[in-house]
C-alpha cells in the first residue's frame, strides 16, 4: 500500500511541472475547466496567504503524526487496507504540497473549475482521500469489525 505514495507524488509533481512550462504562458480550455497556471500562496481556497513556510511546517507535522498513527495501527493490527488507502492518499498529497511550499515557496494549481476553485492533483487526493476516508470508517463492514475484534484478543 505504501507504493501508492511515491507514485501520486511523483504524478503530482508531474503535472505541476507540465503547468510551469506549458500551462503558464498557453492555458487550455476543455470542457468545463481550464488548465492554467496560479501561485497559491495560501492553503485551500487561497486562504492565509502569504504564509507558505508555516504552511509547510504545520502541514509537515500534520503528515508526522498521521504517519506515526498508521505505524502505530499496523503494530497493533487495528487497520483496515481500505482505510489505509485513503490514509495513504491523504499523505501523498499532503507531500506533494509540501514539497512545493519547501521548493517554490507556494503551490502551483492548474485545474481551474468555474465559479469553485484552482486546485493540482495533490489537493485531488488529499480531498477524495479524506471523503473516502470518512465513508471507510463510518461505513465499516461487519468483517471489518470482525477483523478489529479478532486483532484486539491477540
């Protein structure tokens, strides 16, 4: 599960790459969206701007204690492989940012959709992992119950 990681960073970083060569001086219209170029220098939405290095360090130990709880669910075999994919979404998109904010000094966006927002692949993830991640835990199966149950005896 943890190859998931690397990949959507590397992705992540992919695309942003693609946006500071080409999407800067040629946007693209298709469909309903747009693939251009914007400097957030703030967190979702564009809020608290101007603040990356604290942005980065507050994200950086946000992904720390993430981390040490997935660590610490392994070791006492409390997880789930679907709660740990959405988890693992979470962080990777938590570090494709980061890596922006440490690098660039902001992060680069380049899917502008109408009248929401200008978001990259990491905020993708770092939103859908956290809705499945939500849906994961207040949905759980009873075989994952039985799995929690089994693991808490031994």
């Amino acid at each position: 599960m943890s190859l998931i990681i690397p990949l959507i960073i590397f992705f992540d970083q992919y695309t942003k790459h693609i946006a500071e060569t080409i999407y800067r001086k040629n946007p693209i219209t298709f469909f309903i969206f747009e693939l251009t170029y914007f400097e957030n220098t703030g967190v979702a939405f564009g809020l608290f701007k101007d603040k990356a290095f604290m942005h980065g360090i507050l994200s950086s130990i946000i992904v720390g204690i993430i981390l040490i709880i997935r660590d610490y669910t392994f070791r006492k075999k409390k997880y789930c492989l679907k709660i740990d994919f959405a988890i693992c979404m979470i962080i990777a998109g938590a570090m494709g940012n980061i890596i922006d904010r440490i690098r660039l000094g902001y992060v680069v966006d380049m899917f502008s959709i109408p009248y929401f927002a200008v978001i990259n692949l990491a905020d993708f993830f770092i939103s859908f992992g956290g809705i499945l991640l939500a849906f994961f835990i207040l949905r759980r199966s009873n075989n994952d119950r039985k799995i929690y149950r089994y693991a808490r005896r031994r």
